[in-house]
C-alpha cells in the first residue's frame, strides 16, 4: 500500500476516497506529514481566532487529530471544544488527545446533527482542494450563535478556482455575515521544501467574519 501523502489528498474525488485516505493515514500523520512539512496553520488559525476575541464554546470543523484544538489550548484557551469530521479514524486520534468536549462524524456540506449553539467556528485545512467547497458555509452558519465569530484557512489553490471569494461577498450582501478580514499566511514551513518542494509555499487566506 503506498503512504497517502499531499499529493493524493488534494485530489480526491469523494466521500469514499476521502475515508479511505484518512483511514491509511491517521496513525502517521501528526508524526509524519505534520512534523515533516513543518504544518503551521492550525497555529494560524487559532492565533487569528483568539486575537479577534473568540470565545468559546467551539466547533472545531475537520477536526481531524485535533491540532487547531491543540493549539488553541497551547495559547491559553480553556473553553469547550467541540469537533466534527468526515473521517472517524482520525477523530480516533483527536479523542486520545483529550482536549475536545464532544467529537461527531459529519459531513459539513448538509444539515449538521449539533444542537448547540456556537460562539466560535474554527477550520484549519478543510476548505483546500479535493476538499470542502464554500456550500458548506450555510450548515455552519446554522449552528452559530448570533455575532459567532468563525476563523477558517481557506487554501489559495481554491481561493477564486472553487468560488469562496465571491461565497463570502455574497453571504455578506445578504446579511448573513459581517467583519469580514482575510489574513494571508503560509501554510508550511521551510522544512516542507525538502519532502515536497511542489507545495511547500502554498498560502492560505485565514478569513474572519461574525455570523450576522
């Protein structure tokens, strides 16, 4: 069996393809893909939420093994977490972590099985190719809580390629959000030039806005 790695999951067709690549590379991706690439955006990604004020509680969408909540609680951050994601076996993962109030497999682009009613939405790495696309923003904006602030990386492969630019001036001219602010960062490090020099400088726009 060949080792997932960036290649293959920035082109996957598929709710399928999408389980079994994250089945194959749970247990090695904190420890390999993460470490080796110097993975950075998570950080971003929490360090953008807390400096605009968010509070929790804290849906944490495409949890994945847990690191946008790891490094929420690395800077200080003690309110409830929740995570949702598509893949159980890496929410396997983020659970060994105990960092998270409550984990659910989900799929974010229809009507979410959460009755809570969140402060914050954060997202690192989940709206990026053979990913997520911007349809997903509506279930999300179903379970914030008025004036939610949502801190989510956005890959700049699908930045204008899958629409979100436009997405989020249209949820903006329809009222359904505000404050939008974009920060541009890399997503890796320099590290990633030596295990692949062909993503190694990609960007991500980390957009932050309120639920209206």
């Amino acid at each position: 069996m060949t080792e997932p790695d960036l290649t293959s999951a920035l082109a996957l067709r598929g709710t399928d393809e999408t389980l079994r690549l994250y089945r194959d590379w749970a247990a090695s991706y904190d420890s390999g893909f993460v470490a080796g690439m110097g993975y950075r955006l998570p950080a971003h990604v929490a360090g953008a939420f807390l400096a605009a004020g968010g509070v929790g509680p804290v849906l944490d969408v495409g949890a994945g093994t847990g690191l946008l909540a790891a490094s929420l609680r690395e800077m200080g951050f003690s309110a409830p977490i929740d995570g949702i994601d598509l893949s159980p076996d890496m929410l396997a993962f983020a659970a060994q972590k105990g960092i998270y109030r409550d984990l659910a497999e989900a799929d974010i682009t229809k009507p979410l099985p959460l009755t809570p009613r969140y402060n914050g939405i954060v997202s690192s790495g989940t709206f990026t190719a053979g990913h997520v696309g911007p349809q997903a923003f509506g279930p999300l904006l179903s379970v914030a809580a008025p004036d939610a602030l949502f801190a989510v990386s956005i890959n700049e492969r699908v930045w204008t390629a899958d629409g979100f630019d436009t997405a989020l001036q249209d949820l903006t001219d329809k009222g359904l959000i505000h404050s939008l602010h974009l920060i541009e960062v890399a997503v890796y490090t320099d590290a990633a030039l030596a295990l692949d020099p062909a993503h190694a400088k990609d960007h991500a726009m980390v957009a932050l806005f309120r639920a209206s």
